[in-house]
C-alpha cells in the first residue's frame, strides 16, 4: 500500500515544494521549467533518472496560498490532487509535508494534523517559540513530527562523519552562510550536530556587521557560526582538529534533500523518530540563545532557555 503525502507551500524565496515532490514523484520537463524555480530545474535535469521516487511513496494532494502556484506545482511534480484547504488533506493522506520557512507559521500549520495522528515534517527551522516547542516536543519524542535542514544529510560531509577520530581532537569548527539567523542558522547547526557528538553550552554573539556567533562546546572545543545575510551563495564548514584539518563547500541539495526525505518516510514505517528529539529541541534552543545573546548584548547559556 503507497504511503500518501501531501505537500504544503510556500513562503517567499522558497521552492522546496517543488524540489520535494520532484524527487519523490518525479517530474514534467516541461512543467518544472515552466514552474518559475529555474535553479530547482537545472539541478533536478542533471540527475539520473535511478535517482528519483522513493519505494512505496508518493505525493499525491498538494496546497500552497496562491491556486496559480498549486497548479504549476501539480503540472511540474506530477500530483494529481490540489485543495482548497491544508486540512482537507486530513483522510486523504497519511503524512504531510510543511515545505515553507516561515518559522512563525509552523506550529498552527502543523498541529491539526499532528492532533488528526498524521506524520508531519516541518521544514527549518521548526519554531522559535518556546511556548510551541514545549507542545510539539511530545510529538517529536512519539516520533509523529520530524523538522530539520537538509544539510543535516549532506554528501560533502560523509568523509568527517565517518572517519572524525581522524582528525584528533577537534579546536575549532566554522560554519559560513547566507541569509539571517534565524532562518538559515539552522542549516549550520543541524549539519555539524550531525558529525560531532559535543553539544552547545553557551552563546555569545560577537561583534560583527552580520550575525556573528561563538558557542563553546561540552568538551571544549569553539564553534563559530556565521550568517553573513544578503550576500552571494555560501554554504561552507570547516573542521579543525590536532590531527587533521577539512573545509566543506555544501552545493549538492538534490542528494541532501533525497536523504533528508528518505529518513521521513522511513519514521513514517517504522514509527519511530528520525532524528533524537532532545537534538531537535537542542538546536532550536542554540537559535534562540544566540538571538537573546545579540539583543542582550551578554553571555546566554543553553540551560537558560527552557523549553
């Protein structure tokens, strides 16, 4: 039996709604180069067809604000249902897709269905309110909601990921990118919590013409964030350690956003989280802290961020 998912778009500067269900329904040439996301297209044309779908699942309804951007988005990734409203999708499918960023929206999207018993992915980050984080913790620890970045699942780090002993002990780790704090920070975090085991336990932001954060780690070790805002694309980690030393240049979305899909679908089977729901929280709390250490002009520490 086919799992049925429905997509939910979009916010603006935004085409994860298309990117989405292009890799798991595949696409319409002719329909995704019309779609106005000519990035998404050229990157999606260039993969071999093997690449694409996702055994047993498919997007199947799909709704965003706009009926002109609902129709380019079932024409392109080949869906074949669009309503009028997110919760009309309630019976129709058993799990829904929020492919939109803007944060401030998430919980109110998300919970009718996490209520209805529906798997839920959010996309990043999930909230940064500490009122809604406690509400949808339950639904991250039942393994009913998953939220991350796609850098979370990024080729260009599967080398640190699996061989980090090699590098001794890490000093330092940098992450450089686009775009604000709040909504692009997360990709920085979720794609180096995901190669390192030490976890954030303070926050200091720095002085900087862009955000500009230092976290000190558990076991010692520094990690600078930087969200540098309105600037050329850049997706970069470097790791520093006593025995080797590595820059990442993050490009490939296609394959990180297919593994990133691929772990939903798989909690959706097996019932269970994709992701420890405390990192989940933890990362969200690493947000806000460096947001409260920019405006307080001081020192934050995770613990003071209660959830």
């Amino acid at each position: 039996m086919m799992t049925r998912l429905g997509m939910i778009g979009f916010s603006e500067g935004n085409g994860h709604p298309f990117s989405f269900s292009s890799i798991i329904n595949g696409y319409s040439d002719a329909g995704l180069a019309a779609s106005g996301w000519p990035v998404i297209y050229d990157y999606v044309r260039r993969r071999d067809p093997s690449e694409f779908g996702i055994d047993g699942v498919g997007v199947t309804h799909c709704w965003s604000q706009d009926p002109h951007v609902t129709s380019r988005l079932c024409e392109a990734c080949l869906i074949p249902h669009a309503v009028s409203r997110p919760e009309d999708m309630i019976g129709n499918v058993d799990a829904v897709i929020i492919a939109r960023d803007d944060y401030e929206n998430h919980f109110n999207m998300a919970i009718p269905f996490l209520k209805a018993g529906m798997h839920v992915f959010v996309d990043k980050p999930l909230s940064l309110s500490i009122s809604e984080l406690a509400t949808l913790g339950e639904y991250l620890r039942n393994g009913r909601l998953m939220s991350c970045a796609g850098m979370r699942y990024a080729k260009e780090l599967d080398e640190p990921r699996a061989a980090l002993n090699e590098y001794g002990d890490i000093r330092l780790i940098r992450g450089t990118i686009l775009n604000s704090w709040e909504k692009y920070g997360i990709h920085l975090v979720d794609a180096i919590s995901n190669v390192v085991r030490s976890r954030a336990v303070s926050v200091v932001a720095l002085d900087a013409p862009h955000t500009s954060v230092a976290v000190q780690m558990d076991d010692g070790s520094l990690l600078q964030l930087d969200a540098l805002g309105d600037v050329t694309k850049c997706f970069r980690v470097d790791f520093f350690g006593t025995r080797k030393i590595s820059s990442h240049e993050i490009t490939d979305n296609f394959s990180m956003f297919r593994r990133m899909l691929w772990h939903f679908c798989q909690s959706i089977k097996d019932g269970r989280p994709a992701i420890d729901p405390e990192e989940t929280l933890g990362a969200m709390r690493l947000l806000m802290a460096g947001r409260m250490s920019q405006s307080q002009g001081r020192k934050v520490f995770l613990h003071e961020v209660h959830l």
